[in-house]
C-alpha cells in the first residue's frame, strides 16, 4: 500500500533553484514520486510513497522550507503508485491562475484592520467572494459571502470576468485561506 499526501502552503519562498534541488534530492533518496510546485508565494504538491518515507519526507520538507503547517493536506491510500516519477518544478503562481492585477492596485493598501472587518463586510457596496472548495464554505464562512462554486482556481478569472460584467460598481473582497 502507498500513501498519497496532497498539500499546500502560501508562504514566500526564497532561492527556487536551491530549493528545487534540494527537494529533487530528498524525492529521489525517499523513493517518492508526484509534483511538486514551488513558487515565490508558496509550495503545491501531490507525492506517494511507502507510509514511513512520506512521513519523513514531509518532516523534512518542512524544516528545508521552514514551514509549521501547511494551508492544506488531503491524504489517501492506493495500492498501486499513481505517479511515475518525482519532479520538482518552479512556477510563476502556486496555483495558476494568470490573474493580472495592475500595478495600481498591487501598490495600494489593501490591509484592513481585524476591527474594522465586521463593519466594512457590512457595507451595500462590498461583495465578499469565498474562493474556498464549495464543502469549506458550507462548514463555514461570513455571512453574505458568495462562493463562485469552481472547480479549480484556472476557473476563478473566468468567474471573475463574468462578475465584473454583472457589477460594475461593487468592490470585491476575495477570501481563502
């Protein structure tokens, strides 16, 4: 039997190349196939392995990457090896979306203070959109937040082109952790 581990993690990242190959050598001395994506906002990887060598490997690559938990993990078991080969690859986005944000924006201040939350979510004008998987959204989230209900981040620019069409004076929170 084989352990398959699917995570992620936002988290900045520096030296990708050193990394890339740092990752590359622990994935080949474990015996651990599958991808995973790094990129300077973060890490996104799907790996199988015998049950002790992914535990080690994400013990390791945790202190490589020097992270405390990832955002998300989802575990499983198979009883063949559903990936051939290890690869380590570097990306521009962890989950790629090709969302462009003009400079404009990206300079702006877009902090809100956690006391000030409640009020401006309350606002007519604001539109909360919760980019989490659907299930998450239904454990919980802010009331009269809106989940785009997709089935992969690549679908979310589409939504979002189609929502700037409906609602051209709303200003738009995105949420996902």
């Amino acid at each position: 039997m084989f352990t398959v581990f699917g995570f992620y993690k936002f988290q900045k990242i520096n030296d990708l190349k050193k990394n890339q190959k740092i990752l590359s050598n622990l994935l080949a001395n474990k015996n651990i196939n599958g991808s995973i994506i790094i990129s300077k906002e973060g890490l996104n990887g799907s790996i199988c392995g015998i049950n002790k060598d992914i535990k080690t490997t994400i013990i390791r690559l945790k202190k490589i990457l020097n992270i405390r938990e990832f955002d998300s993990v989802n575990n499983s078991i198979s009883k063949f090896r559903p990936f051939h080969k290890p690869k380590v690859k570097i990306k521009r986005e962890v989950v790629p979306m090709d969302l462009k944000i003009s400079k404009r924006l990206r300079k702006k201040n877009t902090h809100i203070d956690p006391t000030k939350w409640n009020k401006f979510i309350k606002k007519k004008e604001i539109l909360l959109l919760d980019a989490r998987k659907p299930f998450e959204h239904k454990v919980g989230s802010f009331k009269k937040s809106v989940n785009p209900n997709i089935g992969n981040f690549r679908d979310f620019p589409k939504y979002l082109k189609k929502l700037k069409k409906r609602s051209v004076n709303s200003n738009v929170l995105y949420w996902w952790n």
